[in-house]
C-alpha cells in the first residue's frame, strides 16, 4: 500500500480508521461511479464488484467482474457503459440480482453473467412533415436536392428537431446524396435517444432483496420507471433538461422520491403521484454529485462547494471544499446506521461529510474517479475507489472505528496568534523625539523661514525663466510654439530630435532660427544651425541634427536649444537639453 | 433493426460493405452527451476536449451539445471571441433554444458589447419569457450602461421569477449608488433570509447599519460574519472599529491581527491598529503604525489627522503641524483639522495663525462645543475678554442644543469650561450645573500652560499620564491673566471603516493658511 505518507495528525488518524486491503495502480479500470455495482451474483453470500469499464479512447468496453482482488470475468461491451446496476427481476429462488448496463439507448440485462435481455428506448415522435417528405423520396417523387431543400425549410421552423438521418443527409455533397437516399428510404424513419443515467427503485418492499425497478433519465429530457419483469414503461415523466444524475428511494406501489440533477444547474425533486417536478433546486453552478442522505439532499457543485438541501427544496448549510470535487458517493454503514457522503476530490483526497462535519479524509495515490461503499465479499463495509489513472484500490472501514462529529467551530484562526509586526522604537527616535518637544517652536520658525525662503527663489526663477524666454513654451502671444527635444543613441554620436510645433489657432510661423548653446569642448554639434521652415499650425516639426561627445571620461552636460526670431536677440523659447553619458568611446 | 449494431461505422466504406445484407445505422447525435458534459462538470477539461473532438469528428460538427461545451471551455480559457463563434453557431444549429442565445450574449457582455448583450438578451428572453438568468443579466448589462432605473426593474423581475442572492445583492448596490440605504437594506435582509451564512451580505448590512448608527444591530451582524467566516477582512475591520469605540482595544487588535496576517498591506487597517494602541497609549507603536499606513496610502487625510493627533499627545508640535497641515491642504471641510492645527499652532508660538485656524474651525463647525472652548481659552490667554465671551457664549449656544439629544459631555471639559466662566465672570450660567448624566470618557481636554512648569519628558507612560491627568488649569489662571491656558483636546480618533462613505467632505470655503 503506497499511500502518501505524511505525518500529519488527520492523515494518521484516517488510517487508523481504514485498513488497506488492496492496490493496483495498473487494474486498467476507467470507469465512473455510476458504473460500478456490488452484488451477490451467485447468492453465495460472497459479494462481487461488477464493473462498467469505459476502455480508452472508443474502444475495449468491457463489463468487468471482481471477486475479491482478482478479476473473474470480463464480457465485451458495444459501446460506453453509461452505468450499471445490480437488481433482483424476479422473486425467483436462488435470489440471484441481475445486471443492468445502460449504454446508448439500450439497457443491455444479464443473469448469470450472460446476456439475457435487451431493451430498446421507445423512438421519440418523427416531424410530420419530415415523415412526409421521405414518404415522396422513398416513391422517388422528388430528387435529393428538393429533399434537400425542404428539409432545411423544416429544421428552421419546425417544433420537434430533424431525425438523424435528415440532419446527415443535409450535411452531404450533392454528389453523395442520391446514394444515401437509396440506401435509407426504405427504412422505417425513427428518432431515437440515448440513456445518460439509471438508477434502481424497489418495487413494493423494502427489503434488502425485493425485486427492484430502473428508474432511467435520457437525452430527451424524459425520466422512464420500467417494470422488472415485463419491461414496459410504468411511469414517463418530462423534464424541462437532460438528467445527469439520479438519486431514487422508496417504493414503487407506496411512496418514493427521485432526485433528479439535470444539465441546467437544476435539481428536481419527483414524487410518486406527480407528473411534474414537485419542487426545484436552482443552483448557480453545476452538480457534480449527488446523494440523498436520509431526509436530506447533499448536492456538490463545480463550485467546489457542497450543499445540503432538505427534501423540499430548502438549503440547509453549504461548505467550500479544497479542491474540486470528481464524484460522490454515499457511506452507509448498516451496522451502527451511519449515513455520511463520501467526496472524492481533485487534489487526491477522500473528504467524509456527516452534514456540514467532516469526519475523515482519506489521502489517494491518485485522483479518485469511481466511488463505491457497500457490502464487497464477506466484509460489509468496503470501499472501492478507482483512480482517474486506471487504479483500483479496496479499503475496508475498521469496525472499531469511530465517527465523531469534530466541532464546528474551527477556533482562532491561525492569524490570531500572529505577533503584530511593529517595530522598536530606537534610540535615534527617542533622541530626535526629545529634541523636537524641547526646540518645537524654533523648528517650527526655520522650518517656515526656509519655506518663505524657498518660496521666493522659486518664484523669481520662475519669473526670470518668463522673462528670457527660457522656457520651452513660448510665452508671448505673437509666436505661440512649443518645442521637445528627444536625444537617441549611446554615444559617443547622438541624435537630436527636436519637435517643434506651432500652437496658434491659424497663424503660420514665419522666418524663426535655431541655434545652440553648449561647452565646445565636450560636445560638436553639426549642423548647430537652422533656419526653421514655415510652421503651419498644428503639425509637428521634427528637426533633426548629429551630437558627438568629444570626451572620454563619462562626463555629461545641458545643450541649449534657442528659437529665435529673425532679427532678434532674445529668444522665443529655450529648452534645456540633459545630454546622457556617452556610454561608447569618443572617437579618436 | 435490434441487432447490436449501433456502432460507429465510417460512411462511405460501411455503406458499400453492409448493403446486400442490412442498412447500417446512423449514429444517434447526441450519445456522447452525458461523457462531455460529465467531463465538463469535473473541470477535466482535456477529457472533455478529447471526446468533444470525437464526436465533432464523427457527427461532421453538427452535434450542438459539443459545439456548446466547446464554447464554455474556450470562454474559460479566456478565448472569448472564438467561443462567442461557436455560440453563434450553435444558435444556428438549434434557433429555438434560449440557452445558445444567452451564452451569445455572455460572451458579447464579457466582450464589454454591453448593448449588443442587452440586444440578444432580449431575443432570448422572448424565447423563455420567465427565465430568471436573463433578467438578472439585462439588469447587470443596464447597470454597465449606466441606466439604473432599467436595470432595477429587471433585477426585480430576477427576484419575482426566482429568489437568489446575485441579483438581491446587485440590486441592493445599485440602490446604494442611488442613496437608496432603507430600501438596500431591505433587500439585503431578504436575500439574507435565503442564506443565512452569505458573509459578504451579513457584512454589507453590518456595514449599512454602522452607516445609519444602528450600532447594536450592526454589530450583530458583524458578529455573525465573524462565526462563519473568522478572516473576514471587512468585518473584521468594521467589527473592530466598534470596539475600538468602545474602548475594547485588546479585543479590537487581537482581530486585527488576523486581518493583518492575510491582508498586511491594508491602510485602513494600519491606521486601525495605530489607533487601538493610542489608546492603549502606546503612542511609539501607534505612530509606526500610523506611518505604515500612511505609506500604503499617503492621500488619505484620516490617517494624517490621526498623525496629528498623536504626535500633539506626544507634544512633538511642529511635526503635529506639518501632518495636519498635509490632512488640511488633502480635506478642507473638518472642523477638527483646524482645531487640532490651532492648538499644534498655538504651542508653536504662531498665536495669529492659531487664531485665524480657529476661527476657521468654528465657521465650519455647528455642533462641537469644544472648538469655541478652546478658541475662547486661547482669545482669553491673550486678554482679548471680548472675544472668549463672544466664543462662550457661542459654546452655550451648543451646549444647549446638544443637550436636547442627550449627548454626554465630558467631565474635562465641564470642568474646563465652569472655570472659564468663571474667569470671565458668566460662571453662574446654569448650562453646565445641569449637567447631571455620567459623561463618557471619550473627549479629555488636557490644558497645560507653557508659562506653567513643562512636564517633565520622560517615558511615553509618564507622557501619557500627563496629559490625561489635565494638568493644565492651574488654580492661578483665574487669577492672573498673564498666564496663558489652552485646552489641548484628544479628539476622538478616526477608525476607519472600509469603504466608509459617510466621511466625505461637506463643501467648505477654501481656506488660505496664514502661516505658509
């Protein structure tokens, strides 16, 4: 047994409560758990596991029998097991269960391991306008594009959908067409469904071997009661969506209750005399479980979070679970009448469930796919798990062990215990803390002299930057520019790019120069001159000129951009230029 | 046609090969339903693309079921457009089904095509007229497009066809963007009915009551979030706020202390637990909290004026000043602020500054008596008797007015004012020899001359006591007006509250400071 082995508390306290009775991480089982059943085959007292196995990829379906850790037989199966059941057809002695295996829109039933019978879906009603459409086909009436073109009309209007031969029909080439038509006009035309869950209904005794209904959901929304031993439809419910998973107690001929999850995010809840739903669970996400323990409803949702309904409908608690949950399956150990719910999740663990308490977690080599708890040889309480990579594993709860609801209450959280993280304080605080309360007013007043200070140099630079033109925005109304410089490059060449953009609603500039200012003996700039075009308003001039860093020795420096005007020696406008380090050598 | 024959079988080859003997069946679309969506319900994505690819491959793409989940699963992975694609195309394969049309116009709402959604919303909602998801997401799409009086009525529409939280608790925000807090209130405790243990409704309510000074029942509220979920950041800190109003400031840190732990970059919980050791006086450690605060957000004025307030029990008036002038030039309208900047301005010395600060305070307040208390011991201090009458008299005015709605004074501050009146020969006003109810430690005033001898700087303890035990009205200042008195208030603090609404400035006349 190589189950994780942590030292953690719950892990060891969990496998205290499981003996490990077996593991095979290579059974080749891929299944679900609504394709594994325990039965009482040979009513020999020794309960085997029958195994819908789903194969790999569209093949090797196959019904698996297991006695004990060995497997005994194997039947092929035609196509994917949808699930399978172990039920008593008869009151025939030996009481031996038949198998039931859902696939396609067959139930496939065998006794003895040997297949015994067959039942068919009943067809789903045929458009009446599409029946008489072949009709005209099948008496070569009409050509295959006529056909063709009054199928479509149909499918775009009518209530009940196309049967599948009309919809493939429709996706032929012209030149595929007259021989599909030959080769299905005479066929009967048919609308068939497929099963896509089953479940097991007693049928007028609760004992443990009474002679049990299936109870089926299909892909046309409907929900079927079959009786054992005839085969025919006792009840037909309608549902508004496709069921998924079905949960059936009660009895037939009395009283029973079938909790249906369907594909919308709905769960309904179905009595006996009720030919609709009776109430309605709406779900914000989708079921991915679900089992009824005793009067009330667990529903787990792709959420990762699992609910308890009552039986009308009502949410009674909701927990957030680690991890997302793969299936669910219910624990009942006859013995000491504990119910609970098993939840196998994606993060390999078991999580046990009794209501909101959780009562034990079982750690998983692998992500377990397939849950199943019952009575498996001679012993009673048996889990079987089977893992997403094909494993089988078989434990068997511990008669000593016991269940006790944990408190609710988690305690503190873990943060509560957590020291605030507050610094010291240090010396130096103290030092400057003192020294403020005993000089606070004479900080104060050099604090604010500094300020007024400041303040006053700030606005005469401000002032003599307006007065030279020496901002890069032009501040007289006649030339209104603006110019932005951007230098590009590594050195010891730059680039110097400079936009030059005339701000006026509609007056051109005219006749303005451009010159540098900038230490001679560290940068050349070629051509250090220019006579600026005419700056229509508006649009971007980029002006564009060489810089070569003369030195070596990382220094930088401001070049100076003037605008000027023609004629005159104050600028427009200045930019300062912050030169980057020339990070290349100067050349010699 | 019974024969175990459903098998897959290849088109052209199975049908030359089977026509002599029998037809070979058609595969029935929809037989791998149940696997996709099993697969799909698990999150096991890649199955799931595996067998949807399978059935494309063998129905030729026309299996609406594939095309569907295929769809949800490129939405997941975030590939919105091409599942928007896909939806569209299974709203051409099957046009009668309202839940093609309704992903149509989720992926077109993910998109942000917010009128295009409410568009193909419509459409689907005339295929299924009582379909609660379209309701509840045309009042989301509305809610986006800014018409919240649609978006409403929708929402309402949701709730009347089937009860759930999403759409109450959207309808309850948008009705708080209205104002609408009554009305947010009763939707929010009908959703509540429905789950009980819905933590950000219980705290959303909690919050709204606190809002509308219900304290009991908010804290009740509170209270429960708490039990189910104990690291609740934002009850947490709404829950601690009220026991640090009541002075349960160990309770109200070892809450904090969760909260720290799984959101430690929290500003309004800084500033919390900076509060909770003022008043433990722990004035070092509420500082660096304070700053810890301030750093994760330095716009926020509450912290500032929290600064202040610490730093002036810490008698470090000038950085008292700068930190209540930053909260000032932040947030004009608090008539505290200026209080706090006087009395910071008038240890510094700046008496006319002091002045003009007060005086702003006093323009901007209407109900806190202590701003004209202190102005007047200020006005009195500096012989300007006029002045503190005028300020007095001002101060009864609130005094009476307060005392109709039964607000509890604070001893201190009766104390302080009795001898003020006394000082200024009103002291036999009846307004405070009334006051007779047990006034609540919340507010001390702590006068302390500077004339008078300073208290010695010694532990944050003995600072502490200091300025609690008022040492300040000394039994001379009746007598000589060459001593200067002035109140030193403790405010109470500021404890934040996420997303506390109520706080907002009410318009105030640009104030120019004096001392800048």
């Amino acid at each position: 047994m190589s189950s994780s082995s942590d030292s953690s508390s719950r892990e060891g306290e969990s496998r205290s409560k499981w003996l490990d009775a077996h593991y095979d991480p290579v059974a080749g089982l891929n299944t679900l758990s609504s394709c594994i059943a325990l039965a009482d085959l040979h009513g020999d007292g020794d309960f085997k596991m029958v195994v819908g196995d789903m194969g790999h990829g569209p093949y090797n379906m196959k019904l698996k029998v297991y006695k004990g850790t060995a497997r005994m037989s194997e039947n092929a199966l035609l196509d994917l097991p949808t699930g399978v059941a172990a039920f008593l057809m008869d009151q025939n002695e030996p009481r031996t269960p038949a198998i039931a295996v859902a696939s396609g829109p067959f139930i496939y039933v065998y006794k003895n391991l040997r297949p015994y019978f067959k039942f068919t879906l009943p067809a789903m009603e045929v458009n009446a306008l599409e029946k008489e459409v072949w009709d005209q086909a099948k008496e070569d009436k009409i050509d295959p594009v006529t056909l063709k073109e009054m199928l479509e009309s149909i499918r775009d209007k009518a209530e009940i959908p196309l049967s599948v031969r009309s919809l493939r029909f429709l996706m032929l080439e012209l030149q595929e067409m007259e021989a599909f038509v030959n080769t299905y006009k005479q066929q009967p035309l048919k609308r068939q469904t497929v099963i896509t869950c089953m479940g097991t209904l007693k049928k007028n005794m609760a004992d443990e071997d009474a002679v049990c209904c299936l109870v089926i959901g299909t892909e046309s929304g409907e929900l079927f009661i079959l009786d054992p031993e005839a085969f025919t439809i006792l009840t037909r419910v309608s549902l508004s969506s496709v069921p998924t998973l079905l949960d059936v107690t009660g009895q037939y001929d009395i009283e029973y209750r079938i909790t249906v999850a369907c594909r919308n995010g709905n769960v309904y809840i179905l009595r006996r005399d009720s030919k609709r739903p009776k109430y309605c669970i709406e779900l914000s996400a989708q079921v991915v479980g679900l089992v009824r323990v005793q009067k009330n409803i667990m529903i787990g949702t792709s959420h990762e979070t699992l609910h308890g309904y009552s039986q009308k409908g009502k949410r009674l608690w909701t927990v957030t679970l680690p991890a997302s949950i793969m299936t669910m399956s219910l624990l009942e150990q006859k013995s000491r009448g504990i119910q609970a719910v098993l939840v196998g999740l994606k993060n390999m663990e078991v999580h046990l469930y009794r209501d909101k308490n959780l009562l034990s977690v079982i750690n998983t080599p692998d992500i377990v796919t397939g849950l199943c708890f019952g009575r498996y040889g001679r012993e009673d309480d048996t889990l079987i798990m089977t893992t997403q990579g094909g494993g089988l594993l078989i434990k068997i709860l511990k008669r000593t062990a016991q269940f006790e609801d944990k408190d609710t209450a988690p305690g503190p959280p873990t943060g509560q215990s957590i020291k605030l993280n507050v610094p010291k304080k240090t010396k130096l605080y103290v030092d400057q803390t003192l020294r403020e309360r005993e000089n606070a007013v004479a900080m104060h007043r050099v604090f604010q002299m500094d300020l007024y200070r400041l303040r006053l140099s700030a606005a005469r630079a401000y002032v003599k930057a307006l007065d030279a033109s020496l901002a890069p925005v032009s501040s007289t109304m006649q030339e209104p520019l603006t110019l932005n410089a951007a230098v590009q490059g590594i050195g010891p060449q730059f680039k110097l790019i400079l936009n030059l953009q005339n701000t006026s609603v509609n007056r051109p500039s005219m006749q303005l120069l451009i010159s540098f200012l900038y230490d001679e003996k560290l940068y050349k700039i070629k051509p250090a001159f220019f006579k600026v075009p005419l700056l229509v308003p508006g649009l971007n001039y980029p002006i564009e000129t060489f810089v070569e860093c003369c030195s070596d020795k990382g220094i930088s420096d401001i070049i100076k951009v003037f605008v000027l005007r023609e004629g005159k020696s104050t600028p427009l406008l200045t930019a300062h230029i912050n030169m980057p380090v020339s990070e290349g050598l100067a050349a010699a | 046609m019974a024969e175990e024959q459903q098998e897959v079988v290849p088109q052209e080859s199975g049908l030359r090969k089977s026509r002599v003997q029998k037809v070979p069946e058609l595969p029935i679309l929809e037989r791998r339903n149940w696997l996709i969506h099993l697969h799909y319900v698990r999150k096991d994505y890649e199955s799931c693309k595996a067998v949807i690819k399978e059935q494309l491959q063998a129905t030729q793409g026309v299996c609406e079921y594939a095309v569907y989940v295929q769809a949800l699963i490129l939405r997941l992975e975030g590939k919105i457009q091409e599942s928007l694609e896909l939806f569209q195309t299974c709203a051409v394969l099957n046009p009668t089904s309202s839940d093609n049309l309704k992903q149509v116009a989720r992926s077109l709402f993910l998109l942000g095509k917010h009128k295009a959604a409410v568009e193909v919303y419509n459409e689907a909602a005339r295929l299924n007229q009582k379909d609660w998801e379209i309701c509840h997401n045309l009042g989301v799409c509305y809610l986006f497009l800014k018409d919240l009086s649609k978006s409403k009525e929708q929402l309402t529409l949701a709730l009347q066809l089937h009860r759930q939280d999403l759409s109450a608790i959207t309808l309850g925000k948008i009705q708080l963007q209205e104002g609408d807090i009554d009305g947010a209130i009763q939707t929010f405790t009908q959703a509540l009915q429905l789950s009980p243990e819905n933590t950000e409704l219980l705290t959303t309510l909690g919050l709204l009551y606190l809002q509308n000074g219900l304290f009991q029942k908010a804290f009740e509220y509170l209270g429960n979030a708490l039990t189910y979920d104990p690291s609740n950041y934002k009850g947490i800190l709404a829950a601690g706020c009220m026991m640090q109003s009541h002075g349960d400031y160990d309770v109200a840190l070892s809450k904090y202390r969760v909260a720290a732990s799984s959101v430690p970059e929290s500003s309004p919980l800084w500033n919390n637990i900076g509060m909770c050791f003022y008043g433990k006086k722990k004035y070092v450690a509420a500082i660096s909290c304070l700053k810890r605060a301030l750093y994760l957000s330095p716009f926020d004025w509450r912290v500032l004026y929290n600064l202040g307030l610490v730093h002036l029990s810490m008698q470090q008036y000038a950085s008292a000043f700068h930190f209540l002038s930053a909260a000032i030039s932040l947030h004009h309208g608090n008539a505290g602020l200026y209080m706090l900047l006087a009395v910071a301005l008038t240890y510094l010395d700046d008496i006319e500054n002091a002045k003009s600060s007060y005086q702003q305070a006093a323009s901007l307040d209407q109900t806190d008596p202590l701003v004209n208390l202190n102005f007047a011991v200020l006005l009195y201090n500096q012989g300007d008797k006029k002045g503190a009458l005028g300020q007095y008299q001002e101060l009864e005015r609130k005094v009476s007015a307060l005392r109709e709605t039964s607000t509890e004074f604070d001893p201190e501050m009766v104390d302080m004012a009795q001898k003020l009146g006394a000082a200024l020969q009103v002291g036999e006003s009846l307004v405070w020899t009334r006051q007779t109810k047990d006034p609540k430690g919340k507010q001390r005033g702590a006068g302390k001359g500077p004339g008078a001898e300073q208290a010695p700087l010694g532990s944050n303890q003995a600072l502490g006591r200091a300025m609690s035990s008022a040492a300040g009205y000394s039994k001379a200042s009746g007598l000589s007006s060459g001593i200067t008195i002035s109140t030193v208030s403790k405010h109470p603090s500021l404890p934040l509250e996420p997303e506390d609404p109520s706080l907002t400035s009410s318009t105030a006349p640009d104030y120019r400071r004096g001392h800048s």
